[in-house]
C-alpha cells in the first residue's frame, strides 16, 4: 500500500509542477476563451485529471479501457493508430466547378478520405421548416 501511496504522491508534485511551470505561463501569456468549463449538467472540468483523481477501485468502471464504455480513452481500441479520426467538411464553400475540382482531387490524391457531402444545405432546412 505503501508503493500506491508513494506514486500518487509523485503524480500530485507532478502535477503542481506542470501547473506552476507549464499551464499557468501558458494562460497568462494567451488566456483560455472561457473562466470556468462545465460539462453539458455544469460540472466544473479541470484542464488535467490524474490518476489521482479516481478511486483505484472505481478505475476500471469509469475510466475503462479504450475501445469500451464510457469511451473515455476513444472509441477505437487502437487508440487511432489503425484508424484515423474523421473530418467533415460541407460542400458549398465555392462555386459549382471549384467544388467539383475539390472532390476530384480528394478522390485522386487522397483516396482514402472519406467525404460526405451535403447539397442544397439551405433547401434542406427550408424543407423541414415548411413540413413541421
């Protein structure tokens, strides 16, 4: 027990360290956009968590093991080495013809992005305005 005790003591002076020396340089030179961040039920967040932060017994069940809920370590078990994230990106953002470019050279150059496209964003909206 000793041994635990030891390592969460280290990960705490860790801890101080980079929140002295690292995170709060960092904030004084550019300020984060918001004062405090909640999650979506307004739980504060802090800008780290540690190991410290969970019971050890509780570790398995709310930190998990990626790839497993609650998904806190992603949603792919290899942590997004096999499978990188996704980026979406609407259409629309040009002319017919530069839109057309953009696709062709996304399908030649980089065949293994996957595109989803959305056409007519604006009537698609206006669809589901008329209909509700």
């Amino acid at each position: 027990m000793s041994e635990l005790n030891d390592l969460k003591q280290k990960m705490q002076e860790a801890y101080n360290n980079w929140d002295e020396k690292i995170y709060k340089k960092s904030v004084a030179k550019a300020p984060e956009w918001k004062k405090e961040f909640t999650t979506a039920s307004f739980t504060p967040v802090k800008p780290l968590y540690t190991p410290n932060d969970i019971k050890q017994e509780e570790a398995t069940e709310k930190l998990g093991f990626p790839g497993e809920y609650p998904f806190t370590r992603g949603v792919q078990p290899t942590m997004y080495r096999g499978r990188l994230w996704t980026m979406r990106q609407y259409a629309g953002f040009g002319t017919a013809k530069e839109s057309t470019e953009r696709y062709r050279y996304s399908m030649i150059y980089r065949p293994r992005l996957v595109m989803t496209v959305m056409t007519r964003l604006p009537m698609v909206k206006l669809a589901k305005l008329v209909l509700q």
